[in-house]
C-alpha cells in the first residue's frame, strides 16, 4: 500500500506542476518515473532557451542537475551543474525540485 501511495503521489504531483503553467518558469519536455528504481524520476525542462534535465535517484537519494546547449532535448549532451543529497522525504515535491534548479540558474 506504501508503495501505491508514493505512485500515486508522485503523479498527482507532477500533474499539479504541468497544471500551474505561471508557476514554473519552464517548458517540460519530457518526463520519467522507474518505480523499479526506488521511485527515481527525470523531468526535462526548457527555461529561457536553456535546456535542464533534473534527476532524482530514489535508491542513492540524490538530486542531479545537468544542462545541455544542444537545441533539442533528445540530442543533448548532459553536462552536470549540481549534485545534492536529499535528507528526509527530500523525494515528495518534484516542484520544489525543479524551482530550486531554475532559481540556481538563472543568468546573474
């Protein structure tokens, strides 16, 4: 039942996120979840012409940011900008993730 529930949220949380188009500054691409993976998930977002791919590894719990000059999401070429280790329920709020990565890059 645990693991129905984190599908289930997970789901609901990513339909939340595409639902609120002024509440991310982004274009999502592509996504993927792999509940055979502790619930590992990626998300591919464009924001201000620049391409973003944000990974979640359930099993390592870590967070990875990685971006692309490519002009297209399935030609890019992942270069990482950041690795963070995810304390807690730091799986529950795909959003959050994803804001977190959009503030870090923008262009000072």
């Amino acid at each position: 039942m645990e693991r129905e529930d984190a599908h289930g949220r997970h789901f609901r949380q990513m339909t939340r996120l595409a639902e609120q188009p002024r509440g991310l500054p982004a274009q999502i691409l592509d996504h993927r979840y792999t509940p055979e993976a502790f619930g590992s998930w990626s998300l591919t977002v464009r924001s201000s012409g620049r391409l973003f791919r944000i990974v979640v590894e359930g099993r390592d719990r870590e967070r990875i940011v990685e971006h692309s000059h490519a002009r297209h999401w399935l030609q890019a070429d992942w270069s990482p900008l950041a690795r963070t280790a995810l304390d807690g329920d730091g799986l529950a709020d795909p959003g959050e993730h994803i804001l977190q990565v959009l503030r870090a890059a923008r262009p000072a």
